[in-house]
C-alpha cells in the first residue's frame, strides 16, 4: 500500500461550476475521511494548483474550514489541528452521546430507500474488511455511518456530527500509516454494524442507539496509539 503524501496530494481538479462551494466541500471531506494528517500544514498556492483553481476560492474554503475549527492558523500558513488528549476525548464523548442519539432517530425515521442505502454501504464496509484494505474500510465505514445518520433526517443533527468528524477524521488517517501491515479482524469487529442494521430494519430505537453507542466505543481504542503518543503527526 503506497504510504500518505500528504493531503493535497490526493485532491483533485474541482469543476468550475460554482467553484468556492465546490473547492470547500472536497477539502471538507478530504479532512473528514482522514486524507490530511494531524499537524499537516497547507500553504495556498499548493493547495489551488492541486484543485485546478486560482488561489481565491481555496483561501476562501480554508477561511470557512478555520472558522470550523477544522483546520487552523499556524504561523503564515494553516495546519490541521493537533488535538490534546483531553479534546480528543471529548470529541469522542460527544460522537458517541449524538451519533446513537441519530441512530435511534434513524430507527424511527428511515425509509425504505434509506434502508437500502444503509444495507449497501454496510456491504461495502464488509467486503474491504475481509480483504483487510485498510484505507478503503475507512471510507466505506464512513458512508455506512453517515447513511445511517442521513436517514434520521435531521438536518441539525448530522451538521454537527460532521463537525465532530472534522476533528476526528485526520487521526484516523494518522492511525491508517500505523496499520499498514495489520490485520483488520484484530482492531475492528464487525458485529455492531449488523447488530445495528437489524435494528433499523426492526424499527429498535433503543437496539439502534445501543448498537451504534457499542461501535463507537470500541472504535476510540482504536484511537490509543495516537492519543498516548504512539503515531506519528506531520509538523
């Protein structure tokens, strides 16, 4: 598996139409999905050159990012957060607290369609855990989450999860370049995802919000070796 260059290497050309929205929503999700590093520093004329803008609209969607507290300024230039131990516990408190919370609603909210989107998303998370693709488990869990949390239709909710997965998302990236060469069935279970699928379909809110509130805890000792320490950041 090829080892992280960096977040803006892995940006792309963004299309013209309606550009500043455009540019903000990419790099948004590139730092949700763990694409940026802890302590990464972007600088814009790298950062315009990497989406085929002007620097205009990527210091535009940098403001907004740093206004969201996903990234901040550092010297000339802006980095992506070094998290203290404690805030990152805390961002952890409150996923667990909202996140079951939109499950539950989810259990109560979710159509048929939704239902759907959820089953397929926990399918593809499936399939990259048993072929232990490391970086590809992470995105699909992350659409298998936020399918789930689009089918509470609570607009408000899921804002402030995403705000949440801003904070979370680049050490999960940083934890990505530790387990390259570990076997997935060792750090993750499974289990919750169906425990939670089937809740939904039962219409469970309690079965979903436990299902999901489980998940997450045992996805923050995933977290430890960053938070004691143990996985490198990018100053």
């Amino acid at each position: 598996m090829a080892s992280n260059k960096g977040g803006i290497a892995q940006l792309a050309p963004v299309n013209t139409d309606n550009v500043h929205q455009r540019v903000y929503m990419q790099m948004r999700q590139a730092i949700m999905s763990g694409k940026f590093r802890p302590g990464e520093t972007l600088t814009l004329r790298p950062l315009a050159a990497a989406l085929g803008t002007s620097v205009i609209p990527a210091r535009d969607a940098v403001l907004r990012l740093v206004t969201e507290r996903a990234l901040e300024n550092h010297r000339r230039s802006v980095r992506v957060p070094l998290l203290a131990l404690e805030e990152l516990r805390d961002v952890e408190r409150y996923r667990i607290l909202l996140e079951s919370e939109a499950a539950a609603l989810a259990a109560a909210r979710a159509s048929d369609d939704d239902l759907l989107a959820i089953e397929q998303a926990s399918a593809r998370a499936e399939k990259a855990y048993r072929s232990n693709k490391i970086e590809r488990f992470l995105v699909a869990n992350q659409e298998f989450h936020f399918a789930v949390y689009a089918a509470a239709h609570s607009d408000l909710l899921q804002s402030i999860i995403e705000k949440l997965w801003l904070q979370v998302g680049p050490h999960l990236g940083a934890l990505v370049d530790s387990m390259r060469e570990s076997d997935l069935s060792e750090i993750v279970d499974l289990a919750h995802h169906q425990e939670l699928v089937r809740a939904l379909k039962a219409r469970d809110a309690d079965g979903a919000r436990a299902a999901l509130a489980a998940d997450l805890e045992d996805s923050t000792d995933v977290y430890r070796p960053y938070r004691d320490g143990d996985v490198a950041v990018h100053g």
